[in-house]
C-alpha cells in the first residue's frame, strides 16, 4: 500500500489541510469556528508528521518520533480546546458575543 | 600622598547628594550646609592635589599620577578598569572647578531665596519650594563634573558626562512646574524651562551619541579606552594600518576624531549645536554659571584636551582632524559674537559670549595651541561665572533679564557693579586682567604661526583667516561687553519703579562675586608671556605620548600682539561708549544698532537657525518646532494621509474630494495658521498615529498580519538563497 | 501501473476528496453547528489517512480523542452561544479577501516546496505492531515530555475550571 | 536511565513538585491561607534558584580548563548509557541526541526565571490578597515559571513545542485570571486565538525539518542540514514558519500585535511576568535553533535579524509614543527592548568573535529582566494603593511616593540606555557587538532609536515631578514585600553596571557551548 501511493500526495492533502485551516482561523466571525480552523490546521500538521515517520524513517518500529510528536500535538490540541472554549465561555458570559470582531476593547 | 585620595573628590559632593535625598531632604538650611561641606571638603582634596602636581612640575606630564584599581567592565578580549588619571591640565582643572563650584554653591544660598511683597505690602523672604533638592541636583552635577576630570579612562568619562546631561536636563528645567504657592515665576516661565530642558537635553543627546560611537570605534580600533595606554604610538599605528578604510579615501582615525569632537560640538554649544544654551538661560541664575562657567561646557573642551592625541595623530594622518576643530570653533567664536550683540536680555549676552568664548578655546587647540587653550578654559571659568553671578544679582534685585529696563544700577549696587566691571573687562581682553593674558596668548599663537612662520616654511593663509576672525570676534565681544555695561550699569535708570526696588545683595552672593574677581585680577600671572609658569607646568613635560610643546620667547611680535590686541579690544569699547555711552540710551529709545536694519534683524533672530532645524522657545512660553522638523512632519503626514486613502480605497469622490480640502485646509492650520505643535508630536507623532491604526483590536488581523509576516520571511529567505 | 495501484490511489483519493470537502464545509458553512458537524467528518477522515498511513493507534487516539473529547466540548460551546450567529448573519469578517489571497499564496508556496525538496524515503515496510514499542519508547525515550504533558494537562483543568466557572 | 539524573532536573523538579503541593493544600484549605502558600511559592523559587546556582557552580573534576562552570549533560536521549561517569562530566559536543539538556545555557536561563518569578512574586503578594484564586494563582505560577525554564533547556522540536505550548497555556490562564474584568478575559482570548495560530503554523514548520531529516533533535538535524545544500530552501522555508511561533513568545515585530493588548488587559504582576518571561525563554530556543540547526545559512539569518531588529525597535519606540497608558507604553517600549536583543542576535558572525553576539544578548537580557521588572514594581505598588495606571494619574508622585518616583526615574534612564545603569550596559556590549561584527550602521539605526525612545521615558517622567498632584492625594504606602523586591531590583540595576564581572562570565560560559556548533 505505501508504495503504491507517492508521498507528496500526504503532503499536498496536508498542506491543503492547513490552508483551509488557516483561512478558517483567519476569517471566521465565530471565535468557535475560528478555534475549529486552528484543529484543522494541528491535523493538516499530524497527517505531515505521520507520513513522514511512515516514509522516512529508517526503521518505524524502533524510530517512532513522529508518531510520537503527533501524539502529543493531539494532547495539547485537547488542553488548547479546553483553555479556548473556557475563555469563549468567559466572554460569552460578559459581554454577550463570541464575534472576534467585536472582541477590541483593547485596541491602539 | 594626597593624589591617593583622588576618587574622594568625586566621591564628597556625590555623598552630600545622597544624604539629602534620602536624609535631610526637608529641611533646607541642613541640606545647604551638608552640599556646602561636601563642596569645601573637595576643594581642600583637590587643592592637595593640585599643590602636590604643582611641587612635581613638568616631571607630572611624563609620569601622570594613574590608578586603575578597579577591573570594571569585560569588552571583547580586554577589561575596562575604573580608577584615576591626574596629569597636570588635569590637575589645574581640579584647583578651577571646586572653587568656582564652591562661590557659586554659596551664592544659590541666598539665590534661591525669593523676597516678595504680599497683599499688606510687607516684604516677605522665603525659600524657593524646592530649595533642598536644588541642592542635591547641583550636588549631584558637581560630583560628575569632578569624576569627569579625573576619570581614567573615556568610558569613565562618558557616563560622568551623561549623568551630567541628565543632571542638566532637571536644573534647566528647574522651573518647569509650579507649584500653587509660588509666586517668583509665572506660566511663561514654566513653558519656556520645559521647552529649554527638552531642547538641551535631546540637542546634546545628539552629540552624546556622535561621541558614543566614536568611542566604541576607538575602543575597537585601538584596544583601549584608558588614558594611559590608549594614545601609545605603536597602537595608534596599528589602528591605521591593520583596519580597512571606512569610505574610499578616509581613515579610520579622523573619522573617530570628528564623532568625539562632535560629542564636543553639542556639549560646548558649539555651531551648529549651539541653539540649546541660551535657551538654557531659563534655568536658576546659579545653574547658568555652573553650566557655562565651571562643569557642563568645560567639559566639551576638556574632552578635545582629553582627545588632543587622538586628534594630532589623525591631523598628521589620515586628515584635517585639527582644522575642522580650529574651523569650528573660530567661526562660533565670530558667529555667537555677532548675535551677542543684538540681545536684550542679560543672561543671553552672556550665553552668545559663553559660546564665542569657548570657540575660541576649540579653535586654539585646533591650532596646536594647547597650552594657551588649556589656560582661557581657567581663566573663563572665573570671570565667566563673575559674570553669571554678577547678572543673577542684578536679576535678584530688579525682577527683570531686559536690559533695557536697567541703567545706572552701579549707584545702588557698587559691590556687584565693580566685579561685574572687573569680570566685563576680563572677557573683553583688557590688560592686566586675566583674559587679557589668555586671550593674548591665544591670538598671539594663531598670529605666530599664521604670519610669521618658522624659518623654511611659508605663511599659512588658514591660520591667517582664523586669525582674523579671532580678532573680529574679540571687537565684537568687547562691543557688546560694554554695551552690557553701559545699558545696565552706567546711564540713567529707564524703568524707575525698578530702579527704587534694586539693592545691594545680601553677603551670601557679593562674597563669592568679590572672591571670583580677585582670582579675575590675579589668576592671568600665572601664564604671562614673560614668565609663563603655567606653560612650564602644563605643556613642558608633553601631554599623553605628544612631546613637549615649544613656547617662545618674548620677542617682538609677542610684544606687537599685546599692543594690538589692546587697541582691537579698546577700540571695540570705544565704538560701544560712542554709541551707548556717549549719550546714555532713555526709556523707549530703539537701539542705535538697530539702523544696522535687515542686518540687525538677522542678528536679533539669532540667523534664524531655531525656525530653521531648531526648536524656537518663544517669551510667553509658547514653542514651535523648526522649518525642517516641520517639513519633516508635514511629509509624515503627506505620507500618513496617502496610506490611509490608498488602503481605504473605497471612499467614495465627492467625500474623497472634501477630505482633501478639510485636510489641507487642516494642514494649513496647523503648520502655518498656528503652527504650535509640538516638535516630537509632529515628527515622530504622526508615525507613531499611522502604525497605531494598526493596532485594529481584532485578533485575527494580527494573526493575519503575522501570517504575512511569517511568509514574508520565508520569501526573503528563499530570494536571498537564489540569488 | 498494475490494479493494486490503481485501486490504492482511488482509495486515497476518495478519502483526500471527502476530508477536504468536510474541511471546507467547517470553514464555510454559516451555521456553527453544522461546521462542528463536517469538523466531526474532517476529524473521521484524517483517521482514515492514518489508517493507510499504518498508523492505527494514532487512529484510535484520533477518534478518542478529536471525535471523542474535542469534537464534543466545540459542539457543547456551540450550544451554550447558541442563538448568537443567525442565518442571515454574515460569517466572514472584513478581510476573509485578503486572508483568501494570503492562503493562496501559501499553498502555492508550499505546493512548490513539496515538489522540490528530496524528502527522506527509507521505503522500509513495518514488519510487527508498533504499539508494543510505541509504549516502551513513551516510557524511555520519551519519558520525560510525557510526564510534563500529565502536569500540563491537570494545570489545564484547573485553569479551565477557573476561567469558566460561574 | 539514572536516578542521578534527576539531580540535573532539580530546579524544574522543585517547581513543579511545590505547585502540585499548593493546588492540593489549596484544595485541603479552601481559600484560607492563601498567604502562606504564596511563601511556599516564594520558598520554591528560591530553592530553585538556589539548585540552579549550585549546578551552575559545580567546578567540573575533569577539566579545569574548559568550562569550569557546570557540566554539560544531555538528559533522556535514547543513545546515552546513563552511567554515573558519563553524566558527571560530558565534553563539550554539539548535543546531536539530546532531548533535554542541563547545560551553561540552561543554568543562564534557570538563574533568570527563578529570578523573574521571584521578583514578580513580591508583587503579586499585595495583588492577589483580595482576590480569590489566590492558591491557585501560584501553582499557574510556578508552573509557568518551570515551563519558561524547560523551554530554555529544550534541544529537540518537540520538547520545544511541548514547553513553549505549557508556558502559553499557563500564560493564557493567567492573563484571564481576573475574569469578572472584561478586559482581563479579552486579553485572554486574544493571545490565545492568536497563540494557537502560531503554534500551528510554527508546527507545521517543525514537521517540515522532520521530513527532511527524520530526526526530531536540533542537533541532528543541523548535521544534516549542513550536509546537505539541496535543504536550503526547506530548511529556510520552515525556520521562516517556526519563527512565527518563537518570534510570537518573544514579541518580535511582524509577530507582536498580541502584546499590548496581552498587557494592557492582564492583571500587572501577569503583565510584568509576561514582559520578561516568555521574551526571555524565546531567545534562549531561538538561540539553539539559529546556531544548532541552521547555522549554516548565517549570510541568510544575519540579515534578516538585521531587519527585524530595526523593525521591532522602530515600531516599539515609535508607537509608544502616543500611548498614555502606562501598561501598554511600557508594553511597547518592551517590544522595542526585544529588537535591542535582536542586534545582539544578528551580531553572531563568524567576523572577530563569534560568541561575542550571544554574550551581548544574554547580558542585556539580565540587564533588562531587572530594569524592566523593576519599572513594573512601581507600576504595581502605584496601582495597588490607586488603581491608577494611566500617565495623567501620575502626576506629583513626588510628592505622595518619593520613592517610587525616583526609582521611576533610574529605571526609565536604565531603559532608555543612560549610564549608570544596567541598560546603557547592555547597550554598550549589543552596539559594541553589532560595531564589531561590521554593523555599524544597524548600530546606528539602535543609537537613534534609543534617542526615541527616551522621549516618551521622559513623558513617565515629567508628570511624576514636574505636574502637582490633585488636592488631597493620599502619600501611598506600599508592602515590605514590594520594597524588597524594589531594592532588589534597583541594587542589581546599579550594580551591574558597577560590578559587571560575575554577569559577563556567567554569560560567557553560557555562549560557550555554542563554541562547537561555531567551529
């Protein structure tokens, strides 16, 4: 199977991935959706590490590094979720919106 | 022995600083005492050590006394120590500074007490409200001024320097602020001491950074900062040779002479760093004779002392290190002399005539006159702070800087009248008073050199020309020097009221005023042209590495020199007589000089040069920015505007079309209708707007914002890797 | 190009087509909840990717995890600010031009990135289950990151609990 | 691997030991002596501290000659033996397989946090007593602390990501930790979306020099990529997008927007921490990537330090300006302090002595960690009594605070680069560096920005003496444990300028062990 697929597929679907993340994160009015954005990009992130320890290690089994890198990512992406939607929670409660545009009391 | 204790000095009025900070700050009478104690326990310090540099002699410039004890500061691969370095200028720099520090700290006694008349009509007398901390602040001013004289090394030197920038900024700026029971200054005042301490402060910032730099090339260049080492033949060549030419066709030792001489430009006002010192006037009367007389402008000089190695070496070369610095400081000289003329005001006199003064000493070391340089820095000091003091008296007593509101006043000050006569005629160059030796001895040189050169060499036009400027600029002060006297002292009063109010000024400040002209009268012996025993001192023994410096004999031309800087300096007092003295100048009476017309008007704008680069303070406290900050600003907001407009792009024209009138006619507003910004607003403020907008508050155009910046990177990265 | 390739390459294809479609729809469907949901599909086809990468556990973690904790806590959120972004509101903000520009030019940059720089392909095949060493490594090689992760993740909670508590 | 290495973690260890032992006794004690556990947090950062200068101070038995200070050793990697020898004494190596080191750096940076977390301690005592998480306030603290350390000590992507992420979630937390204040939580919110982005795009980054190397350690990746000159446009590629993380803990121009937002909203003692922690532990990674990893390309990095340094300065000083604020003027003036480091960095040339750019950074970083917490501690002791943090409520703090006033007025001149202060110190040695390494002209471009930026130093300044207060302005009062901190901060300002010896050689050491990847 992983001979049959050239490595720059993975890549270019990551980097697709990480795009379409990023537009997401950079201009959605929903602080949620903004955060969604911010997950496909941790994704578009752990497919890259994957399929590079798949193709490039000399030995997946003894060199797992980038399994193990995404392991963590998937950890801190769920620590960053909760901070997030804690602090969205927050604002929601005093001020009533989760729009980021309207979110700039502090400004100049 | 004593010159063991030579870290002391610095260390007195430094201690007498933090003692009234943090102890007797509340009360004033203590903390006057403890600054003066400090200031006397100096002076019988330095003076131990001057005597014992005076019993060595000439043996003292060979061996400086040296002491670097303290491994300070690691800087590549060598240390910077802190310590001492006493050589014979030095050590006359330490007999002039704590004295005429010491007259001027017992006359801020008494001058910072203000009388006034309250409601009853009855005169009251009462300290100024910041009486103790004035105190700690020239305290503070003197130390530095005494660590910078003997400081071992430029590094030491520089941060004294500094601190006494700083210390600068709070004594010029001494009366910025009001508080709601004072009564001896007004909201004018207020506004002109912020401009003027601002304005000191960044126009010598400037000159600190030029020396800054300078230094760090020096200390690259050569490997050392200390006096002792930094000027040794054998690194001075390496710095030539081992290093590549900064610009085709220059080296590297003149470039770092100019960046240290213009750390002198700025501190000793000269041209065109001069506009900050007289608006530094607006500080208390004590502070301008410390400034200008004793710490702050002396400094400038003492640093091209300091530098005088550094700048033969690159003189000899790589190039015209020493004629740019001679160049300089004639053409202040004449330049300040011919705006001193046209003053109102006392203490600007005195300021223009401070600047053409110590042009004067630049253009004499410039000119390789080390010794006659050295000596006017002494010798001004004394008759300078006369002066100051003398003008801060008279101000004390009338309430007034205009000298056309004076006239007369010697009847009822005598004391402060004759010394102010005695100190006038020193800084005019009359004999036998102590300007007239110096600044003989400096024309004397320039006329030496320029006209009758050594056998084998041919007349120097350069020298010719500084010489006569120096002539030119010595009418000039002897001009305006008696005009001063005549519209203050002499004539009739023409303002009465304030002539009924003047009196003699308390013993606290005619004391020092009568100490300081004795050394007036006396201290020029030292250096006369047949007995120069303050040349024997200070330039027998060489300076710093240089051999020793000629003197010659009193001969003819010595003889023809005196004779003629008499008549120039006679002459000019003459032409003053005849035009204010002659037929007294009455009240409401225009200034005879003032049919000089649009030349007059030149010099009473003092050329302009503040509408033009500078920062122009005006009497009723009020400030505008020059024509070039504004030009500079206008185009911030030209650019500002344009950004704006462009980014929006999606106004519509007609709203388009009235913002442009609304602007422009906003701009007109403001730069030309009333054109009262402020200078830093304009300049920097409008970038500073411009980037702000920015600052949106919304979180993703930062993100987006980095993101571009982040490829922004990586692009450039990527065009620098295929290129 | 034997069959076997063919039916591999399609295999991806297909999942690449429906994980990017699922990405889209999150990043454009106007209504948040319905993003939440195509975030769930996302979420579900990069744990396929995973699956043809070999990499199950990671899989497992994905759907646990993203599906199990993430995915749910976004949806939670959703509902408790529901009501904020009605249909008729726009859910772009001022610059989502400018962000489309900058993100083109990403991809682009990246695409060509890809294309040029010789990865590392060692082609080795993975011989037994990876878990077992994936555990061992955790436990040595990577011992210390993972006992830093645990104290992070309880500072989290705590952190979390004071910032949206009542 | 050795129980003996745990010797090696101390500092971190007693970190985060004593925030897992606040958060239980805090839930054991319910908000009753918060005090007490705020000493216990003093109490760690101060055995912290005290372990960092105990390993830093190990005179090594081997080799007198080296580096005296401290040993390098290399924690956790897979290929070391963790003998006892081993880890008693490592020669200088260029760390290819370390995850995690205790090195002279580290020890540099292990000094500076604990000293920042003390410092910033002191003032949060006063600030949070009134507040409730107080107990908790300390733990985040701590642990905050502990991540800004472990940042520093990280030589591997993912121990960078993992420690970089820690000391962003905590600071996240603890800018929100006033949520009843808007303006608390906004701040929050904003450096968290803001943050997240970044660390994703700096991510992807990360696994760009995975692909290209199959290693994760800074080390072996640098090997390869020195190797190898078909990388070049990767591994510039990628280090542009992990500068988008590093570049946004350190605040550097294209990637500071967050932070006067960060700071104006965050509770002070947060501001002060975050204005120095995190900036600090961002050139200790930024360091080891640049010098480990793409060394190489220095041609490349050089100029583009020299870029953003201009940048960062000229848009800190110059935006500070119009700020009347205090918190978002002295946020600014800190951003511009980061571009003064930034010289330092791009000074690291091969020229006369290429360690000399690393040695100015670390110095000015000590200079700056205590001018600027220092300027912040009478921020907060103002504040505190007042609730005021804008310039126009600053006026006659002469009269009502001498104290603070004149402190105010050393550490503004220390920041704007005056002698005699720490500042003009590490001023000299960045500019001196920058001259040296013939950058003559970004050092020009620093001198004139510091002339900026003492215009609005003196706008601090001027309503502290020269404006009256209002009628009837209460003198205010302040702690004994601010006064500490104050005397602390003002000593060593003036006394690294005195005394700059011990600094210079602790920084030296610390430059040194770069000495390998160097050569």
């Amino acid at each position: 199977m992983i001979t049959q697929i050239p490595l720059v597929y993975y890549l270019a679907l990551a980097a697709a991935l990480f795009c379409i993340g990023s537009f997401g994160a950079l201009s959605r009015r929903n602080a949620i959706a903004v955060l969604m954005g911010i997950e496909l990009m941790l994704n578009a992130v752990n497919i890259n590490l994957v399929a590079f320890w798949r193709y490039g290690a000399a030995d997946p089994l003894v060199d797992q590094a980038g399994i193990v890198f995404a392991l963590f990512v998937i950890t801190l992406a769920a620590a960053e979720a909760a901070i997030g939607l804690a602090l969205i929670i927050a604002i929601y409660r005093s001020r009533d919106t989760v729009n980021v545009e309207e979110i700039n009391l502090l400004k100049w | 022995m004593v010159q063991n204790f030579t870290l002391f000095i610095p260390l007195l009025p430094f201690l007498a600083f933090a003692i009234i900070v943090l102890l007797t700050r509340n009360n004033n009478r203590l903390s006057a005492l403890v600054a003066i104690l400090s200031i006397v326990a100096a002076l019988m310090l330095s003076y131990g050590v001057f005597l014992e540099a005076l019993s060595e002699g000439a043996e003292l410039a060979a061996n400086p006394f040296y002491g670097a004890p303290i491994a300070w500061m690691p800087f590549g691969g060598m240390t910077i120590n802190f310590g001492w370095y006493v050589d014979p200028i030095g050590a006359a720099m330490l007999f002039m500074v704590p004295t005429v520090c010491l007259m001027i700290f017992i006359y801020s006694t008494a001058y910072m007490r203000h009388n006034h008349v309250d409601e009853h009509g009855h005169p009251h007398a009462e300290d100024d409200p910041r009486y103790a901390r004035f105190f700690a602040y020239i305290s503070l001013f003197t130390a530095m001024m005494l660590l910078l004289v003997v400081s071992s090394n430029l590094l030491q030197f520089f941060i004294a320097w500094e601190v006494m920038g700083f210390c600068s900024y709070a004594l010029i700026g001494f009366w910025s602020f009001r508080g709601r029971k004072e009564h001896h200054i007004d909201d004018a005042q207020v506004g002109r001491a912020r401009g003027a301490a601002i304005k000191a402060f960044l126009t010598t910032r400037v000159g600190d950074i030029l020396f800054m730099t300078g230094m760090i090339l020096l200390l690259i260049t050569l490997g050392s900062l200390d006096f002792n080492k930094m000027y040794d033949p054998a690194a001075m060549n390496n710095m030539l040779a081992g290093l590549a030419q900064p610009l085709p066709g220059v080296e590297w030792p003149v470039v770092i002479a100019l960046l240290i001489f213009g750390g002198t430009i700025a501190k000793s006002a000269q041209f065109p760093l001069h506009i900050w010192l007289p608006d530094a006037m607006e500080g208390p009367t004590p502070v301008s004779a410390l400034i200008h007389a004793a710490t702050m402008v002396s400094a400038g000089i003492f640093l091209i002392i300091r530098a005088y190695p550094l700048l033969e070496f690159a003189q000899q070369t790589s190039g015209p290190a020493m004629q740019i610095v001679a160049f300089v400081g004639a053409f202040t000289a004449l330049f300040a002399a011919t705006i001193g003329l046209a003053q109102n005001d006392i203490k600007r006199v005195l300021a223009f005539s401070t600047i053409s003064q110590l042009g004067y000493m630049l253009a004499a070391l410039g000119i390789g006159a080390f010794v006659s340089g050295s000596f006017h820095l002494l010798t001004h000091a004394f008759f300078k702070a006369l002066l100051f003091l003398g003008a801060g008296a008279v101000i004390h007593s009338i309430g007034t800087n205009d000298m056309f509101k004076m006239g007369g006043l010697i009847r009822k000050m005598p004391i402060t009248g004759i010394t102010f006569f005695v100190g006038a005629f020193a800084l005019m160059g009359i004999f036998p008073l102590s300007g007239f030796w110096s600044k003989d001895e400096i024309l004397l040189d320039a006329m030496r050199e320029g006209f009758y050169p050594h056998a084998g060499m041919s007349q120097d036009l350069f020298l010719q020309i500084i010489y006569l400027m120096l002539a030119i600029a010595a009418f000039l002060t002897a001009l305006y020097t008696g005009r001063q006297l005549f519209l203050t002292f002499l004539g009739k009063p023409r303002d009465q009221a304030a002539y009924d109010h003047a009196h003699e000024s308390p013993v606290a400040m005619w004391a020092p005023l009568a100490v300081l002209a004795t050394f007036t009268v006396f201290l020029g012996f030292w250096n006369t042209p047949f007995a120069p025993a303050f040349f024997h001192f200070v330039g027998e023994g060489g300076f710093m590495g240089l051999p020793p410096f000629e003197h010659s004999e009193f001969d003819p031309i010595a003889l023809t020199n005196m004779l003629v800087s008499t008549g120039i300096a006679l002459s000019g007092f003459a032409v003053a007589w005849g035009l204010y003295g002659f037929r007294p100048i009455q009240a409401g009476q225009p200034d005879p000089l003032a049919r000089l017309g649009f030349v007059w008007k030149i010099l009473v704008n003092k050329y302009w040069l503040d509408e033009l680069y500078g920062y122009k303070i005006n009497l009723d406290g009020t400030a505008q920015p020059g024509l070039l900050i504004r030009l500079v600003g206008a185009f911030m907001r030209l650019c500002a505007w344009f950004d704006r407009n462009v980014v929006d792009g999606l106004v519509n024209l007609a709203g388009w079309l009235s913002r442009i009138l609304a602007r422009l006619w906003g701009w007109v507003d403001t730069h030309i209708v009333d054109g009262l910004v402020n200078a830093t607003a304009s300049v920097t403020g409008e970038i500073a707007e411009w980037w702000r907008t920015m600052q949106t508050g919304n979180v993703q155009n930062y993100a987006l914002m980095a993101m571009v910046g982040a490829m922004a990177i990586a692009i450039l990265f990527l065009l620098r890797s295929f290129t | 190009m034997d069959v076997s390739t063919i039916i591999a390459q399609l295999l991806f294809f297909l999942v690449a087509a429906l994980t990017l479609t699922a990405a889209f729809l999150t990043v454009l469907a106007r209504n948040v909840f319905h993003a939440a949901l195509a975030l769930v599909g996302t979420f579900f086809g990069v744990a396929a990717i995973y699956l043809m990468l070999e990499a199950e556990f990671l899989a497992i973690v994905q759907i646990l995890i993203y599906i199990g904790a993430i995915a749910v806590l976004i949806l939670f959120a959703v509902m408790l600010t529901r009501g904020l972004m009605q249909h008729d509101q726009i859910s772009f903000n001022h610059q989502w031009a400018w962000v489309a520009l900058v993100v083109g030019t990403l991809f682009l940059g990246m695409f060509i990135l890809i294309l040029q720089v010789p990865w590392l392909q060692s082609g080795a095949a993975v011989t037994a289950d990876t878990v077992p060493s994936l555990g061992q490594q955790l436990m040595t090689t990577y011992l210390l990151p993972f006992e830093v992760v645990s104290v992070l993740l309880l500072a989290t909670l705590v952190g979390a609990f004071i910032i949206a508590r009542e | 691997m050795d129980v003996f290495v745990l010797f090696y973690l101390s500092p971190e260890l007693i970190l985060m030991g004593f925030a897992l032992l606040i958060l239980g006794l805090d839930l054991l004690w319910r908000e009753r002596n918060a005090q007490t556990l705020g000493y216990l947090a003093l109490a760690a950062l101060v055995a912290a501290l005290g372990m960092s200068i105990v390993l830093g101070l190990r005179v090594s038995a081997t080799d007198a000659s080296g580096l005296q200070w401290g040993n390098q050793v290399a924690l956790f990697c897979g290929v070391c033996g963790g003998t006892f020898a081993d880890l008693l004494y490592w020669a200088p190596r260029d760390l290819a397989d370390a995850l995690y080191v205790s090195d002279n750096l580290t020890n540099f940076f292990r000094i500076v946090g604990s000293l920042t977390g003390i410092i910033v301690l002191m003032a949060s005592f006063d600030y949070m007593r009134a507040r409730k998480y107080a107990g908790e306030f300390y733990a985040l603290f701590l642990l905050a602390v502990a991540a800004l350390i472990m940042m520093a000590a990280s030589t591997n992507l993912l121990m960078i990501f993992l420690t970089l992420e820690f000391l962003s979630i905590m600071s996240y937390i603890l800018t929100g930790f006033l949520r009843e204040d808007k303006r608390s939580i906004e701040a929050a919110l904003k450096y968290f979306l803001y943050g997240a982005i970044a660390s994703a795009v700096m991510l992807y980054g990360m696994s760009l020099f995975y692909g290209a190397t199959g290693s994760l350690n800074l080390g072996e990746i640098g090997k390869v990529i020195t190797g190898d000159t078909n990388y070049e446009i990767m591994a510039l590629f990628a280090f542009g997008l992990m500068l988008a993380g590093i570049g946004f803990k350190i605040a550097l121009v294209p990637f500071h927007m967050w932070a006067p937002d960060a700071y104006e909203g965050a509770p002070t003692p947060v501001t002060a921490f975050l204005s120095v922690g995190p900036k600090v532990a961002g050139f200790a990674v930024l360091l080891r990537v640049v010098l480990q990893v793409i060394v190489v390309y220095r041609n490349d990095w050089v100029t583009i330090f020299a870029t953003l340094a201009i940048l960062t300065m000229t848009l800190g000083n110059v935006v500070a300006l119009t700020q009347t604020n205090l918190k978002r003027l002295l946020a600014y003036s800190s951003i511009a302090q980061a571009g003064y480091m930034l010289i330092g960095m791009a000074s690291i040339s091969f020229s006369a002595n290429p360690l000399e750019g690393i040695n100015a950074v670390l110095i000015y970083i000590a200079a700056y960690l205590f001018t600027n917490l220092g300027a912040f501690l009478v921020v907060i002791a103002i504040e505190n009594k007042t609730g005021a943090v804008d310039l126009s409520q600053y006026s006659g703090m002469i009269k009502r605070a001498p104290g603070l006033a004149v402190l105010m007025v050393y550490f503004m001149l220390s920041l704007a680069g005056i002698p005699p202060t720490a500042g003009f110190l590490g001023k000299f040695f960045v500019f001196g560096a920058a001259i040296n390494a013939d950058l003559g002209w970004l050092a020009a471009i620093g001198v004139i920005n510091s002339v900026i930026s003492l215009f609005y130093y003196m706008r601090v300044i001027r309503p502290m003496f020269f404006e009256v207060a209002p009628e009837g302005a209460a003198p205010i009062t302040y702690s004994r444990w601010i006064r500490a901190g104050l005397v602390i901060t003002s000593v060593m300002t003036l006394l690294i300028m005195l005394l700059p010896m011990p600094l210079f050689n602790l920084a030296s050491y610390g430059a040194q062990i770069f000495g390998v990847a160097m050569r």
